[in-house]
C-alpha cells in the first residue's frame, strides 16, 4: 500500500501555509493542485488544511502527530521537494509513539464520512 494511503494511520493533522501570489511558493501552490483530491480520497479523516496569506509568509507544512509537532520550510521548494518534505514528515508518524485512544477518534471519524447513521424509528 501507498505510504500516502497511510498518511491518516501516523499523521493527526496537515497545515500547510503559503502565499498564493508569491514565487517562492509555487512548488507548493503545483503540489497543492496536483495532489490535494488524491490525498483526502485515500484519507477522508485526515485534516488536511490549505492556509493561504496574503502578506509575507515561509512557505510551509506542518504535521501534528499524537505527541509532538513537526515543521519543514518549503521556500522555493518544487513540487518534488514537498512531497519528499510530506514523505518525511510521514515516516516520522510512523516512529512517533501513538496514543490508542486516538485512533478509535480516526476510525469513528472515517466511518462516519462514509456510512451515514442510520435513523431508527419507533413508533
């Protein structure tokens, strides 16, 4: 399976931020609009947060896992070099400590997306 199929499994949120207007956010902005609807199809629970500004701001993303924060610096970064910045950000999910409690969160989150509850009626 895909390590991007697997994002949601190590990874409790993705914040990336950028200057839509700026240059040396375009890698990030190509990355965005190439891979965005592949990754929240594999992940529907997975945040996945699109922050633009309009002043001045480093290019970014960010990744919160169960326990800690990690940021990369994505400054003129290709589209290349962000998912490389995304594939490293997942491969430390996958050695960071998980919390069991918060996986039940994902899996009840997931299913929700998908199946609709189902409304009982007494009468």
């Amino acid at each position: 399976m895909s390590w991007r199929a697997q994002l949601s499994s190590h990874i409790r949120e993705l914040r990336f931020v950028f200057n839509p207007n700026n240059k040396n956010s375009l890698g990030l902005r190509n990355f965005i609009d190439n891979n965005y609807s592949e990754i929240k199809m594999l992940n529907p629970a997975l945040p996945f947060l699109v922050r633009a500004y309009s002043g001045p701001v480093d290019p970014s993303v960010t990744a919160e896992f169960d326990k800690n924060v990690h940021k990369r610096s994505l400054t003129d970064a290709s589209a290349e070099q962000v998912e490389a910045a995304l594939k490293e950000l997942f491969d430390i999910g996958v050695k960071e400590p998980k919390n069991p409690a918060s996986r039940a969160d994902d899996v009840s989150r997931a299913y929700e997306t998908f199946i609709p509850p189902i409304q009982a009626r007494l009468d």
